[in-house]
C-alpha cells in the first residue's frame, strides 16, 4: 500500500499542475482574443431576384463566384 501511494502522489502533483496550466493557458487566450471576433462558416445563396426592365439580357458578368468585390463597384 505504502508502494502504490509513493507513486500516486506524484502522478497526482503532475496532473493537478497540467490542469492548472492549461486553465491559466485558456484564461489568457480568451483575454488577448477578447476584442476579436471570429466566425466561420459559408454564405449560401441558390436564388436571386433581379429587377430588370422586361425580358432583357445580362450583357457582362464583371465578377465570378469567389471574387472579392466592395461597396460601389459596378
């Protein structure tokens, strides 16, 4: 008994030492990334609804799917 508790006490010292690290580890994480946001995920359309004038046609497509455009361009 005496053997077994002489080895637990340090396994039990290292597991209560990477718990506290890793919980220290996390709490400053969150703090540094406090004023960031970060999301992630897709933008999924299937349908749009244009206002054209009648039956007429799209004479240019300036951007593809994936293209970065901003506010303003034609």
């Amino acid at each position: 008994m005496k053997q077994k508790l002489r080895f637990m006490i340090p396994v039990v010292i290292v597991v209560a030492l990477l718990a506290a690290g890793v919980w220290a580890w996390q709490r400053s994480r969150a703090a540094s990334d406090a004023r960031w946001l970060t999301l992630h995920g897709n933008v999924d359309i299937r349908q749009i609804s244009l206002a054209f004038a009648g039956s007429e046609r799209v004479a240019e497509m300036r951007a593809e799917e994936g293209d970065k455009v901003v506010a303003g361009q034609v």
